[in-house]
C-alpha cells in the first residue's frame, strides 16, 4: 500500500509541477489569458486525477478494510475537497453567467484550456515510468 501511495502523491505533485511550469510559458508566450486558460484547464485536469484517485480508493479489495477510516493523500479532506472543488464550479457559472461579466472564449483560448487539461495525462505517463521516491526509506535485513 505504501508504494501505492507514493505512486498517487507523485502523480498529483508531478500534474501540479506541470500546471505552474505550462502556465508560466503560456503566459509569456500567449499572454495573460492564455495563462489564465491553462491554468484553469490544468485545475480541471487536477480535480479529474483528484476524483478518479477517490473512486479507486473506494473500490472493495480482497485484504480487510476499515471502512471508517479515510486513507490517501488527502485523509480526512477527501469530502471537503470535492465539496468545495464543486462550491467553486457553481460559483463560476453564476459568476459568469450572471451577465455582469462579459466571457468570450476564443478558438485559441480554448486549444491552450484543453492543453492545460491534458497535462494531467503527461503526469500520469511520467508518474508510471519515473515515480518519485517520497519519504524515508526502511533499512531491509
């Protein structure tokens, strides 16, 4: 379980290392709101990662379980975390569908929002081939 853990943390710290470096180049590159496109993109994918690690952790395994308690990266935040990832998504769309706000999405901030969210799939692709080494690790005799 141990490296199962390590391998999720690696994941997200990757993804999160990604979003920061993807928005800084499209921000220089693109301007600011081709940074503000990647970087809400790359949160969408973070939060996709977040909710598929939930719902895997969440499946029955063969060892015994304690189902009260909450294991993972997040431990007892899981249901916070997704609470508020869902209070915020609900806060956007009134926020910008309210009228006050004027939101035109061009083709181009589109292509850089979709490339922030697939950032998540690199994460997952160095996450499985160069997982980072998290922790102590135990002297084996």
């Amino acid at each position: 379980m141990r490296e199962y853990s390590d391998l999720k943390f690696s994941l997200l710290l990757y993804d999160t290392m990604l979003i920061f470096v993807g928005t800084q180049i499209a921000s220089l590159s693109g301007g600011e709101k081709a940074g503000f496109a990647f970087l809400a993109g790359g949160i969408g994918g973070f939060l996709y990662l977040l909710l598929l690690q939930r719902s895997v952790d969440e499946l029955p395994s063969s060892s015994e379980r304690n189902p009260n308690k909450r294991e993972g990266i997040f431990g007892q935040y899981k249901g916070p975390l997704s609470s508020l990832a869902l209070a915020f998504a609900i806060l956007g769309v009134k926020y910008y569908s309210s009228g006050d706000v004027p939101l035109e999405l061009t083709p181009r901030e589109v292509v850089v929002g979709m490339m922030g969210f697939f950032v998540c799939k690199v994460a997952v692709i160095l996450a499985a081939f160069k997982p980072m080494a998290i922790g102590l690790k135990e002297n084996k005799k």
